[in-house]
C-alpha cells in the first residue's frame, strides 16, 4: 500500500505542461504545474524550445503551479531569455509567496527576464522590457 501512496505522489510532483496560444496579444502562454528539477527540466527545456520555434512576439512561461524550481529550471529560464531575446520577448510569471518566485529572486534571475505575477499583467506589459 506504501508504493502505490508513493506512486501517486511521483504523479502529483510529475510537471505538467501546458501551451496555448493568446489571439488578442500574439503571444504564447507556456504553463507548468509540478516540480522543474533535474529529472524534469529536460521537459521543460522542450516545451520552450518548441513555442520558440514557432517565433511568437512574446512568450510568457508561467510558474504560478510550479511547486518547486531548482538551479535546472533556473537554467532553462536563462537558455529561454538567450534564446527568444532576437525575435520574442519572454516573461515570466510566478505567485509571489512561491518557492519558484524565491529562486528566481534569491538568484537575481529577475533581472534578466521580467517576472509578473499574473499572466494578465504579463501580457499587458510593454514589450521594451
């Protein structure tokens, strides 16, 4: 009975993506729920790698689910800014009492990439940032 608590909690903690296209700002809106870690970056790298192909204005990864943010996530937000920084702007959003909101704050990763706390204030925002 202890492994299948166990399994159902690697599920709960697994990330999940989402990516959905905003009509009215021309932007995508990448959003994640779980844990961006070591065994979930790679996933995470994939999903902005592929929105960034398809060369929006903007790109707003949204963290407001994400339950826990290491120096793997961290990364793939800085190989995102890089990255999109020619031909997308990209923003980032988190809950402010957030432990991704903390990492990207305690690291100074918010003075690379704009951090919201809304995808609202995200895509309202101007585009010179």
């Amino acid at each position: 009975m202890n492994d299948d608590l166990a399994d159902r909690t690697q599920l709960d903690d697994a990330l999940r993506i989402s990516l959905r296209a905003e009509e009215s700002s021309a932007a995508l809106v990448l959003a994640a729920a779980g844990e961006v870690d070591l065994l979930t970056a790679e996933q995470l790298a994939d999903a902005v790698t592929a929105a960034l192909v398809r060369r929006p204005p903007m790109l707003v990864i949204d963290l407001t689910a994400v339950t826990f943010l290491d120096s793997s996530g961290l990364s793939v937000l800085a190989q995102a800014h890089t990255t999109g920084s020619q031909d997308t702007t990209v923003r980032v959003v988190t809950a402010e009492d957030s432990l991704a909101h903390r990492a990207i704050t305690l690291t100074g990763m918010d003075r690379l990439l704009p951090v919201f706390t809304s995808c609202a204030d995200a895509l309202a925002a101007a585009r010179t940032r």
